[in-house]
C-alpha cells in the first residue's frame, strides 16, 4: 500500500474520518485514468471537504488502483493525475488529510485491495482515527463491506458504479441501519452531521 507523497498527518488527537473511495465518487470514473487533462471533480466535493474537516473530520482517500498492477497505467501517469487533483481540490480551497492506495493487480493476493482491510490499517496507524465515529463512502460493493466490516458507517453514492452496486448492497444489509446510499457526495454529510456518534 502507498501514501501520496506527503507527510502522515501530525495531529495526535483521536478524532473521526471520513473515508472516500476516489474514482467515481470524488473524481468522474474514466476507467484506467491515466491522462490528467480528464480529471474533474465531481458535484458536492469541496463542499464536503470543507464542512466535514471544520466539525473534526479527518478526509482521507482510500483508493483501489489496479491499473498499476496491470501496467495499464505507468506511475508517471498516476503522478501526474494525482497532481491534478490535489491542484483541483487546491484551487477549490481544500484537500485531502491523508490519501492512500492499492497499486496491485487484483490476482496478486495483496492485503490493501479493498474489501480488504490494508489501507484503513495504515491509514490508522499514520493518524489515531475513531472507527466507530467514521464513515466509509464509495460506489462499489468493497467500499461497503470495507467500512462494515470496521464497524463504521458506510454510504454507497449513485455515481460511478454506485446505480450498478446498489441492489446487491441494499439486499446484503438490508436489516443494517449503518449502510445508506445517496444519489452523490451532496447527500453525505446530511447523514454523517445527524449521526454524530456513528450510529
């Protein structure tokens, strides 16, 4: 698992997270991104940046990015879109806290791949995050079951592959109160703000 090439977050307090998936939740899914030039911010993002880090949030990205384990996309690609990102997110007035990702292809049996639970580990361990105060939002299944089986909230958005994920999230936790899903990151926070201990 790997770190954007930024320092791990300094502040010792124990504080909540939102976790967020990148691709089709925080940025258009453009299948394999490997060209900056596409890169846009989807609706509602700095808005929720900005709102959950002024309550004590910690924003953090959590991202699945096979197409380097494939070499479908050279890490000089991936350089390059993520700087266009956090310049995005710069110019927007905010930023991500911490950002970490999988890089291996799906066969090789990594322990950071999502539903895994790698990524929240190490992001764990470089800051102290309450896990049962945060919240775990993405489009796919494995963004799901990865902030479930941590015993977070979790919230499926309708963008990206969320339309396609949600009858088999609302059919596996049916019964589970912790699991919403919101048509994109607008209807996040509504949730997370009304559920200030994570319940």
């Amino acid at each position: 698992m790997t770190a954007w090439t930024r320092p791990a977050p300094t502040d010792p307090a124990c504080r909540p997270a939102l976790f967020l998936d990148r691709d089709g939740v925080v940025i258009r899914d453009c299948h394999y991104l490997a060209d900056p030039g596409l890169v846009e911010l989807l609706g509602g993002v700095p808005d929720l940046f900005t709102r959950a880090q002024a309550a004590g949030f910690r924003v953090i990205g959590l991202s699945n990015q096979s197409g380097l384990g494939r070499g479908l996309i050279s890490p000089e690609a991936f350089a390059a879109v993520t700087d266009r990102l956090v310049a995005l997110l710069a110019e927007a007035g905010t930023s991500f806290d911490d950002f970490l990702y999988c890089p291996h292809a799906p066969d090789e049996g990594c322990h950071c791949r999502k539903p895994r639970p790698g990524l929240l580990e190490e992001a764990a361990a470089r800051s102290r995050i309450d896990l049962p105060r945060s919240w775990m939002v993405g489009d796919k299944v494995s963004d799901i079951a990865l902030g479930r089986d941590a015993g977070m909230g979790a919230i499926l958005v309708r963008t990206g592959y969320g339309k396609g994920s949600e009858a088999e999230v609302l059919d596996r936790w049916a019964n589970d109160s912790r699991v919403r899903v919101v048509d994109d990151l607008t209807g996040v926070w509504p949730i997370v703000s009304a559920n200030p201990d994570g319940v």
